[in-house]
DNA sequence: GCCAACGTTGGC
DNA sequence: GCCAACGTTGGC
C-alpha cells in the first residue's frame, strides 16, 4: 500500500527566499536549510517522500500562503550549520552528530492567487489551524487533510 | 518600528 | 530546577 501523504505548512520569508525564488531554481527544487527550532525540525525529520507543504510568506505584505510543494528528499543534516560563516551557523551540531536537519522541497504549483493571512482567519474550518493560533510562531508546521482542503478550495482548486 | 509571544541561556 | 535576561519571530 502506498504511503498516505501528510500535510504541511512551511514559512518563509519572501526578502529571504520566495515562491518566485523557487520557481526559478533549477529543477525548481531547493533545500529547506536554516531551521533552528527543536520542534520544527522534529517536524521535518517525520515528513516522508511524496507528503506535500503549503509554501507561506512570512514578514511579508500582506502574508500569505502561495503555492504548494512537495518533499522530493527526506531530512539529511542542514549543513549550513557546520559552516562557521554562514549565518544559521550552529557550533553544537557537528558532522558526525548533528543537530539540525532539512529536506528537499520541489514546486508543485504557485496558487493563482496568493492566500491572505486574514482571508484564512476568516474560514471557520481553520480556526484550529496552528499557523492561526495565537503566539504560534513555528516555521514548519503540520496541516491536517480537512485544513488541506478548505485551503486548495480557497485557492481555487477542488479537494483531490 | 513596535511589541507580544515564545524559546534559549545561564546564574544561582 | 527556577527564573530573569536576552534574542527571535512575525503580525500589525
């Protein structure tokens, strides 16, 4: 039996890293490096091959979820914790024990139009949803399948 | 730019 | 183990 996809939510900011950014990456596809939060990454090492993730921006006018994607690599150590120069640098992960991992994300779609944070606030299916709960500042979160749908309906797409 | 909420650090 | 100080996130 095939594996069941999960859901996903992962933030972004789009100064640092947009949907538009990854539509023009080679194979549209990129590591989610620079997490650095114990639970998120506890999300990230349970994503699985296939599963798929709304792609947010965060600090962004107005904040939005903007597309999908789909995790194509499941987590591996997030080098740029080993590199002394890079700003996620984290001296307590190491090679051989590390600390922080990512995956490899690929676009799936960009939604026609971007989500507004408050346009979702205002659907009364997702007022449960972790991205809306009050002081809920995770980067990578999970999104249940009821959650899924009413978003792909906003954005204008019928519920697989 | 402000600030509430949260996570981490480190002295004790 | 407590908790104050500090840093970060992210909406507004």
């Amino acid at each position: 039996m095939a594996h069941h996809p999960r859901y996903w939510l992962m933030k972004s900011e789009p100064a640092a890293f947009s949907i538009d950014d990854l539509a023009a990456a080679p194979g549209r596809l990129t590591c989610w490096d620079g997490v650095r939060n114990y639970q998120a990454r506890n999300y990230l090492r349970e994503m699985k091959k296939g599963d798929l993730a709304l792609f947010y921006h965060s600090n962004a006018d107005p904040p939005a979820a903007v597309g999908i994607v789909e995790v194509v690599r499941e987590a591996y150590p997030d080098h740029t914790a080993f590199d002394p120069t890079d700003h996620h640098y984290d001296p307590k992960s190491r090679p051989d024990r590390p600390t922080w991992f990512m995956v490899d994300v690929a676009l799936v779609r960009k939604f026609p139009r971007p989500l507004p944070l408050d346009e979702l606030r205002r659907q009364a299916g997702l007022r449960r949803m972790v991205l809306l709960r009050k002081g809920s500042r995770l980067s990578v979160q999970p999104v249940t399948p009821g959650e899924w749908a009413i978003i792909l309906k906003l954005a204008g797409h019928e519920p697989a």
